[in-house]
C-alpha cells in the first residue's frame, strides 16, 4: 500500500508507572519520542503539519492514529515505527512495544463542502493584551484557548489559522474568506482536560466546512487550529 498522509500504530504499555490512566503529558511524551525517533529535527519546526489522536482499547493496549500533511516525514515515520516493532521503547517510567503499524489509504475524494467529527478538542493561540508579572507591565501575551463552535470569534480565529497553514504548506493565497464553518452537534465525551497546568473544556463536535480542497486536506490530515502537534485538533469525515 503507498504511504500517504495516514497511518494507525498499534501500542502495547508493558511496564507502567503507578497511575495506569494515561496521561495527555504521557501521550505527548511517546508520540514525540517516536517523532525524534524518525528525525529530530522534525518537532523543532515552528509550525506543525502533523497531529494524532490516542484511543484507548484497555489500560495497556492502545491505537495511535498519526497523520501529516509532509508524505516524506509519513514515510519516515512509518519506516522508524516498523524497525521498533517488537522492542521495548522507554518513554519516562513506562516501557512501550508497537504490535503493529498500518498505514491508511488516503480519502480518495474531497467534495468542496464535508461534514467533519472532531476525535480530539482544538485549540487557537492568540495574542491578548494583558500584565506581564516578570516585566511588571502591559504588554501582549499568548494564551491557548480550546474552540468553543459556538462562538463565532473563535471561529473566525479557527479559519485564520487553517488559511494560514494551508497557504504555508501549498503555496496559496486563500483568505479566511475562502472558508465556511458551521457548527452542527456537540458529541458525547466531551470533557475538560489539563494541559500544561490548566483545566480547559474540550468540545468534540460534528461541523460543516466548505473550502477549496488544499484547505480541506490541510484540516484532515494536519488538523485544525493550534498546537496540532500536541494531539489537539485531530478530525476525520463523520
């Protein structure tokens, strides 16, 4: 089968640490030391054309789904997975083995309008104008908020950086105008989680979006908003 932007990993936990509930700290640290794994250089990139999604099939197996819109760091990625197969992979005080790696064929059409389901919550970083302790004055800081569909500010935000890397990655010149996102229905398992110390509502939705096909690919297979790289922003054609 030809790698192209997807791929499932199957992960057996053979020694873990006290707390047997995995983490998100947990997940980020194994999906980054498999990606150091494959290059080093890759997790170094300003801007991340990955994202992934753990499901969990009992507290020691679980299925890791990677996507990335770069087919040559797939394809790497894909390589590195089926050479550690078998092994132990130390990740903090857990102990790892991947059963099995497979990838997936690509969605072999995008129409222009999709009905997507979120698999994780997404986040938008902006700036906001606020006090900075250290510096003891106003100034504009980062914060990380998870998208609430409802909220038409934050989806203007989400449309900005969906352009913004779909233009980056494709060499176009679409605006957040080129764009359409409707909220359609909030889905079980929705939840608030920590990340990086801080409790967040986490939505897990069904929208529909309307966008020229290399934005429909950036969304699918890079994920939506920020941080995909940390596992957030993860969907897939409901």
């Amino acid at each position: 089968m030809k790698i192209n932007h997807r791929v499932t990993v199957i992960l057996e936990r053979i020694q873990m640490s006290a707390e047997a509930e995995l983490s998100r700290d947990a997940k980020m640290a194994l999906v980054w030391r498999l990606i150091q794994e494959t290059d080093k250089n890759i997790h170094k990139n300003e801007e991340k054309f990955y994202t992934w999604h753990f499901d969990t099939q009992n507290e020691q197996k679980y299925t890791l789904l990677f996507s990335c819109l770069d087919n040559d760091i797939l394809e790497k990625f894909v390589n590195r997975a089926n050479e550690l197969k078998g092994q132990g992979l130390s990740v903090g005080t857990d102990i790892w083995k991947i059963v099995e790696v497979i990838p997936i064929e690509d969605y072999p059409f995008l129409s222009s309008s999709l009905r997507l389901q979120s698999l994780n919550g997404a986040c938008i970083r902006h700036l906001v104008r606020g006090f900075h302790s250290t510096r003891g004055e106003d100034t504009l800081l980062t914060r990380d908020i998870y998208v609430k569909y409802d909220s038409a500010l934050a989806v203007e935000i989400l449309k900005h950086h969906l352009v913004k890397r779909a233009n980056k990655i494709y060499g176009t010149k679409y605006t957040k105008d080129d764009v359409g996102i409707r909220y359609l229905e909030l889905l079980p398992g929705s939840e608030r989680v920590i990340y990086k110390d801080r409790r967040m509502a986490s939505q897990l939705v069904t929208f529909r979006i309307k966008a020229p096909k290399e934005i429909m690919e950036t969304a699918l297979y890079g994920g939506i908003g920020s941080l995909t790289g940390s596992g957030f922003g993860s969907v897939v054609i409901a």
